[in-house]
C-alpha cells in the first residue's frame, strides 16, 4: 500500500501504530498503544498484516487462503471496535484499521510507520520457531532507528 504524504496527520499531531495478529502478545501491545494513543492525543493506526503462506504461493494457490486470510483480519478489526467501545468513561482514541500484504511483518509495519510519519511503533513480543529462524520483528524494528519502538511482552 502506498501511502501520501499529504495523508500524514498535519498541525502537528501524533501517530502511534501497532501490528495485531492473534496473539496475546499482540493484544497487549494494542492495549498498550491505545493507552499511548489516549494519553498523547494521538492516531492510533492499527495494523494487520496478512500471513505469507509459501506453499501455497509455490503451488499457485495462495488465492484459496486470501478469503480466511481477510475474514480473520476484519474479525480482529471487529474485536477492536467492540473493545474500544466497551471502555466506559474512557474517551476512545481516533483510530484506523490498515489491512496488508507485506514480505513479513516488519516491513508492513515499517511502510506504514514512515508513511504516516509515525511517531511511535508498538509490537508485541515474539516467540516461536519464525523468531528463531527470521530474528525478532522488535529486534529487527529497532534496528531500522526510525522511529521509537516499544516492545511489549
């Protein structure tokens, strides 16, 4: 996705982004960056990037997962929403939604945080056998010095 710069939030406002998938780490970080988001009258810009399925692109058939592949993110879209909704005498931050298919995850997050000028990326922290083979997408965020990057467990 490619993105304007005249789109980036003008007069000085904040842009904090954080990638969501399903994991409990994930979840957190968006708790977190919603906080950030409340407390610094920023955009919260959430986003999901779409899993890469090698097998199935080898075979030709990466189109058969594309339809799971969105259901699952406009349910984590949903999930938000209704979480953000549900936070009763807290006021909701201005927020977005970006769904996208990137290499990996880092550099989904990485387009997106220099697109909009981001002041602040917030990622949960991984675990598993990607980290191990690809290195942490924090880890690997943080090398890119762009942007501060908060990293929750």
């Amino acid at each position: 996705m490619d993105f304007d710069r005249a789109a980036a939030p003008r007069g000085g406002g904040r842009t904090v982004v954080v990638g969501l998938d399903d994991s409990d780490s994930a979840w957190r970080a968006a708790a977190y960056a919603v906080g950030l988001a409340r407390r610094q009258d920023a955009l919260l810009v959430v986003v999901h990037v779409l899993p890469a399925h090698p097998t199935a692109m080898l075979a030709g058939l990466n189109w058969m997962l594309a339809a799971d592949d969105l259901a699952v993110a406009r349910h984590l879209e949903h999930r938000l929403a209704v979480g953000l909704a549900g936070t009763l005498g807290l006021p909701s931050p201005r927020w977005e939604f970006h769904i996208l298919r990137a290499a990996d995850v880092v550099s989904g997050l990485a387009e997106t945080a220099d697109g909009l000028r981001a002041d602040t990326v917030v990622i949960g922290a991984s675990r598993g056998l990607r980290r191990r083979l690809f290195g942490s997408p924090g880890v690997r965020l943080v090398r890119t010095g762009r942007w501060p990057v908060i990293v929750v467990p």
